[in-house]
C-alpha cells in the first residue's frame, strides 16, 4: 500500500493507492481543509485512525512550499513539516516531501491524452518541458532531460518579482505595493490574485460595484465567485479582471518556457485553469505566452496543454512513493511523457 497526499494552503488529500493492473487505484482517501488541522501529522494520524492499519510500503507528500533536507515551512500554512516527524506517524521508513508542484510534475508527464487539452499544438519533439500551476499560491517547476531520462527540478518561481508589460499592469504593480511593499507573480497569479486584480481594476476605473457582487464576495470563495460572474458575462469588473489575470498568466508562463528553453511543452496545472478553460481557449493566453519579441516564432512552436485532472500532484507523490519503495529511498529518475 502507497499513501500519498496533496498538501495545500486551502485543502489537504490524503490517499491510499495499490498498485494493479499495471498501474494506480485510490482505495481510500479524503480531503481536508488545511487549516482545520494544527499540523499534517495530525491530520495523517486521524486518516489511518479511521480504518483498519494498513501495511504502508512507502509515503510521499507534495507540500505546498520550499523543501530543504527534508523540511518545509509552508507558505500559506501555519505549518512546519518533516520527514523525520512524518517517520514517527506513518508505519514506514520511505517518507519523502517534494514541493507539491515537483510532485505534479511527476504527475502530470503520466497523464492519459485524455485529461489534456491542447492550448498551443506547436511542434511535438523532446526536450525540457515546465509545469506552471495557479491555485492558492502560484506554483513552477522545471523538467528537463539527463539522458534518456526527464529529472524533475523544483523551483519557488511564483514568488519572484511581478514584472508588468502595460501601461495598466504597471498601475496594478504600483497599486499593490502600497499594500505588500513586494509584490510577488503570486500576488496576481493565484485565487488571492485574481481578487487583487479585481479590487484595483474596481477602485481606480470608477465602474461601481453591484450590490449583488459585493454580498456574493462577502459569503463566498471570492476567487469562484469572480470567475463564475466573469464566465456568465455578469458585470464588466469580473470580466475585464479575468482578462487581465489569464493574460499575465500566459505571460508568465512564457517566461518560465524561455528559462528553462521548454521546447518539450509546457503544462498549466492547478485549480484554476479548468475552471477557466474556454476563457483561456480564447486567445489572450497563448498571444501573451507567444508576445516574447524576437522568439515569438520559438514560441510558437511550443506545445502548452492544460493539465484537466485535479488530483495531478497526488498522483505524482503516489508514483514517487511507488519508485521509493521499489528502488529503496530512491526518488525517480526516469518516467513517461504523454502528448495529445
């Protein structure tokens, strides 16, 4: 038996996976709102707790911050995490933590064809390949080749600086180092994001909030609820907010391609992006993502699919888990890559 989790600022998914017929089956699992949990071990503790004790092979958890030997402090969690306490909760010594978009990584190169949507079809090769994924935070991770084999490197990209293209995202940079002083590609790029693109488009155009809108924002997950009304076509703030979010969005991961020279493709993972898939079927991601001046024609040969399976990084952790315990305390060094 594999346990896997998925460990995020909003929610933690903690699963049990068996290997069969050649590949993975969630015998159990559940999805737990992080904060309720003062700390991973515990919620891990409660999930084992609820059934019978099964046999653990091996553990691996994405986590949803830096990992250095073996330890994280989350970004958007109240938490500290560590292998060597994890030892003491889980039945088994192969316990691992990766960046929970280095575990996606692992995921999403083992997806079926049918759980990507081609944005980009660009020109199909091998070669280094980037994962960009908008939840909570804003997650990045690098592919690239050793040999005959991909080598998944983590990366804290989200949190480097916002660099605004416009006119009106130097007013939205300008606008938000008022009130964080740094103003991070996570800050713009996430659920929290899109509701500080909102609040300044909505405070400097002079278009006046609804009643409607501000009650829904008050009660909701403001984050859904502006992309619900920007979907539907209800108020011009949502819309032109989301326009603007998926334009830096496939600015940004225009950048992240040209880092890591991804002419392998590049994935959009998170929670965001299927929630949003006929907005970024559009037209204003793939023209920010190809507006690199001079290598607009390399970027236009870039295949970018969207990743439209949630449970990517947990299915990246069971497999690091699954190598762990066949190679002993291994992670992978080699794994299969899937295009449409």
């Amino acid at each position: 038996m594999i346990l896997a989790g998925d460990v995020g600022g909003t929610k933690t998914v903690l699963a049990l996976f068996e290997e069969r017929r050649g590949g993975f089956e969630i015998v159990r699992d559940v999805t737990e709102p992080s904060r309720e949990f003062p700390s991973l071990d515990g919620m891990i503790r409660r999930f084992l707790d609820s059934a019978p004790a099964p046999k653990i092979a091996a553990a691996c958890f994405g986590v949803a911050g830096a990992v250095i030997d073996g330890r994280c402090v989350t970004t958007n969690l109240p938490w500290t995490v560590d292998e060597k306490a994890l030892v003491e909760t889980v039945p088994t010594p192969r316990v691992k933590l990766l960046n929970d978009l280095e575990a996606a990584a692992w995921g999403v190169m083992n997806l079926p064809a049918e759980e990507l949507a081609t944005l980009q079809a660009g020109s199909r090769r091998r070669g280094n390949m980037v994962l960009i994924a908008a939840g909570t935070g804003l997650g990045e991770a690098l592919i690239v080749w050793e040999g005959s084999h991909p080598h998944v490197i983590a990366s804290e990209g989200g949190h480097a600086d916002f660099a605004p293209r416009t006119e009106r995202e130097i007013q939205l940079l300008t606008f938000l180092r008022r009130e964080f002083g740094h103003v991070s590609y996570e800050r713009v790029l996430s659920g929290p994001g899109l509701f500080n693109i909102y609040r300044f488009l909505r405070d400097t155009s002079g278009t006046p909030e609804p009643a409607w809108l501000k009650e829904r924002l008050a009660s909701g997950d403001r984050s859904a609820v502006l992309s619900a009304a920007a979907l539907a076509g209800e108020h011009s703030l949502c819309v032109e907010a989301l326009e603007l979010f998926i334009s830096i969005y496939g600015a940004e991961a225009g950048n992240l391609a040209l880092k890591a020279v991804a002419v392998g493709g590049v994935y959009v993972g998170g929670g965001i992006a299927p929630k949003i898939r006929a907005r970024l079927l559009d037209g204003g991601f793939v023209g920010a993502f190809r507006d690199k001046g001079r290598f607009a024609p390399l970027m236009e040969s870039i295949p970018v699919y969207l990743a439209l399976n949630p449970r990517v990084p947990l299915l990246g952790a069971a497999l690091v888990a699954a190598e762990m315990h066949r190679a002993g305390f291994a992670v992978p060094s080699r794994g299969t890559t899937t295009t449409p």
